[in-house]
C-alpha cells in the first residue's frame, strides 16, 4: 500500500508541476523563452525531488510506461504492477484537478488541445526511449543519480521536443483534465499512450542486448586476450 500510494502522490505532484508552471508561466511571462525555460524547469525538477523521496519506497516509477519495462523485464509481476497503473493514473488525473482549483478554473474539464503530426509521435517515441534507456542503463550500473540524470533529462527533452516529452501515459492521461496550453485532448493522449508504452518496450529490449551479460563476458575475455 505504501508503494502505491508513494506512486499516486509523486504522480499527482509531477502532473501538477507540469499543469501548474505552464499556467503561471504563460500568464506571467506569455509564450516566451523565459515561460518555457521555466516551465521546464519545474518539471525537471519536481521529477527529481519525487524519486529521490519516494524511490526507496516504490522505486519512483510514476510513469506507467517505466512499469511496463520493469514487468517485462521479470522484476515486477503484474499483481503489483497492475496497482502501480492505477496509482500513476489517479495521481495524474489528482494532480490536473488540484492546479484546476488552485487557479479557479473548472474543476473537471476535458482539454481541446489537439496534438498531433508524425513530428510529434515520433518526439513521443524518441523521449520515451530515450527516458526507459536511461533509467535500465543506470539501474544496470547500480548508479545514485537516477533521480539527478531522469531529472536533467526531461528538462533537456521538453526544451528540446516538438512534443515536449510527455513520455509517460499518467501525465498524458492527467492533462486531459485541463484547460492550460500544455493540456492535450483524449484522442491524442490515447495515440500519445500507445506510443510512449511500445517506445517503452522497444528501449528495454536495447538495453537487454546493450547490456547482455554473455555479451559483457565475451568483451572482458577479449580484451583480456589482448592484453596477453
């Protein structure tokens, strides 16, 4: 129970972050480079302050997509993922309707942002790989700064995507439930879900042969050869 509630509330937080600095933002500061840095920003770094408070519970997922690689990878099994999903989702959708009251707007509205183009599923993809290929990348080397690189990295990825890096199913499925600009309307969320997860999945199975121990052993055994 710890574990799911650690993913609804760091979920809900990073959901807020993104819905509530947009908003700020825009009204402060319009559609400028200043607005978007900000932006940025507070998503990198709300991200990076939930891992490192909730991963020793949960392990910080927060992102559905992320659950998926680790169930697929053997080190969850659905009975616990299952509530994972559900956790991440409730927590985004919490964390739209919270920035709503907080700025007086609609409490449960439904976006008409339309994102769409091959530019934009591609971005999806790109982000989402490039986001569960760090994370398997780094657990793999037993790394402290996980929460410090998955940070850096949404940062550099919404600044630099012409998606702004949703990379996750909760977030898209939270922005749903606003009115903001960086809210996204239920068609796209749906293609946007579809791609993050099987982007998901296409990045494990890199790691899984980038990182083959068999592979690691063949390389040691030669360089050990050469060495000789």
């Amino acid at each position: 129970m710890n574990k799911n509630i650690s993913e609804f509330i760091g979920t809900a937080f990073l959901v807020a972050a993104i819905l509530g600095s947009n908003s700020l933002a825009m009204g402060m500061m319009d559609s400028s480079s200043a607005a978007h840095l900000a932006h940025s920003l507070s998503i990198g770094g709300t991200l990076m302050v939930m891992i490192i408070v909730f991963g020793p519970i949960s392990g910080g997922h927060f992102n559905p997509a992320v659950t998926v690689s680790f169930l697929i990878k053997g080190d969850m099994k659905l009975p616990d993922a299952m509530p994972y999903f559900i956790a991440q989702i409730l927590g985004g959708i919490a964390g739209a309707i919270v920035i709503n009251i907080m700025f007086e707007t609609t409490p449960f509205p439904i976006s008409e942002v339309v994102r769409e183009g091959y530019g934009q599923y591609f971005s999806e993809f790109i982000t989402t790989f490039g986001l569960v290929m760090i994370i398997h990348i780094l657990v793999y080397q037993k790394s402290d700064y996980i929460p410090f690189a998955v940070g850096t990295y949404i940062f550099a990825a919404i600044t630099y995507s012409s998606s702004t890096a949703f990379a996750n199913p909760a977030v898209a499925i939270g922005r749903i439930f606003s009115n903001a600009n960086a809210s996204i309307d239920p068609q796209s969320a749906f293609i946007f879900c579809v791609i993050q997860v099987f982007a998901a999945l296409f990045a494990y199975a890199f790691c899984k042969i980038l990182l083959s121990e068999k592979k690691v052993k063949k390389i040691n055994k030669q360089n050990k050869r050469k060495i000789r």
